[in-house]
C-alpha cells in the first residue's frame, strides 16, 4: 500500500502526494482522540489530540479503509461531474 495520512480535522486523505480534502468522515468510525495516522506503507504511527505519546502501529485500523472509501467516492462523483460538463459543453458546440 501507498503512503497514507488522515487528517480527520481537515476531512483529508493524503495518498503519496495527493490530497483530497473537507470530506466528511463522520461516519467512518474514528477515534474522537485521534489527530492524524501516518502510514509509510508497511508501518506508521496514530497521533493523538491529548498529551498520549504516538501508537505506533504495523497494521491499518479498520476505520482507514472507510475513510478510503469516502475519499474514492467523491473523486469518482468529481469524476462524473466533470464528464458531465464536458459532454453539455460539447453539445453546445
């Protein structure tokens, strides 16, 4: 797996160097401690909002792959926007 960092204050999912952010992970079952998980794709460590030390951490939480999945569907709902656009400029042509 790629690098990965979740930021749930911003709603951002950095995957290597992109980002999509101001999702709404709500839903996605994150500790309310948690600041940031930081993956280097084999390990990596969770950051909490208190003074607690960093989890370090060689497994994903369960959490992470709803978080992946917010951020797939709104490139996907991006995605179809912007073809959805594409196809009303190209009938006004």
């Amino acid at each position: 797996m790629a690098r990965l960092t979740i930021l749930p204050v911003d709603g951002a999912v950095y995957e290597d160097d992109v980002v999509v952010d101001k999702l709404d992970l709500s839903s996605c079952g994150i500790p309310a401690d948690l600041h940031a998980l930081h993956w280097d794709g084999s390990a990596g460590h969770i950051e909490f909002t208190d003074l607690r030390e960093n989890e370090e951490i060689t497994e994903l939480p369960s959490w992470v792959s709803a978080c992946i999945a917010k951020r797939d569907e709104y490139k996907a709902a991006e995605a179809a926007a912007l073809a959805e656009a594409a196809a009303e400029a190209a009938q006004a042509q």
